[in-house]
C-alpha cells in the first residue's frame, strides 16, 4: 500500500504527497530547508515544502530524522510530517511549517 505525506500549513493550506514522490531536500539558510516532491503532472512539475528545524548546527539532524521517519514509518497510509495547525511533527527536529508552494 503507497503511503502519503501529509503537511498542513493552515486549515484551508495542507497537502499530501505519496512518499515515493520525494525528490530531494533543499538547505535555504541556519533555520531552513525545503523538501520537494514531484508535482501533480510529474516530474516535469515540483511541489516544495518550507520547513523550519532547531537552528544552527540542526540541517543535518533535521535532514537525517526527515529521511529516517520516510524509511521506517509504520503507522498507517498517512504520516503527518508537519501539521502547523494541530502542532504536530513527525520528528522533534522539525519546529514548524511556513509554507507549501505547489509547482515551484
């Protein structure tokens, strides 16, 4: 069974991808980094995902525990990575979600 991620930045601003969808992981400064995942017309579109982790020193761990929870989750067709409206996120590593820009 495929199985999504799911990312809300708002309640009327949220997304889900297919894991096998993800691209790459972009750092963009001490407190930033964008995931990328193919965009509703494929690899030809790209969808990008604003994440903010625990600061300097932190892209590493945060890049390292986003691709540990893609390998090893189990709980379901849906893994909420990042949920700025209910405060979840799937790694402590992860603080908050600023954005979700579909066909970056």
């Amino acid at each position: 069974m495929e199985k999504f991620v799911y990312v809300r930045v708002a309640d009327d601003n949220a997304n889900a991808w297919p894991i096998s969808s993800f691209i790459e992981a972009r750092y963009i400064d001490a407190n930033e980094i964008d995931l990328l995942f193919e965009g509703a017309i494929g690899i030809d579109s790209v969808d990008a995902v604003r994440l903010v982790y625990g600061g300097a020193d932190s892209a590493k761990k945060a890049l390292l525990a986003i691709g540990k929870v893609f390998a090893e989750y189990k709980g379901g067709s849906f893994l909420r990575l990042a949920d700025k409206v209910g405060n979840k996120y799937a790694t402590s590593e992860i603080t908050d979600v600023t954005s979700i820009t579909l066909g970056a």
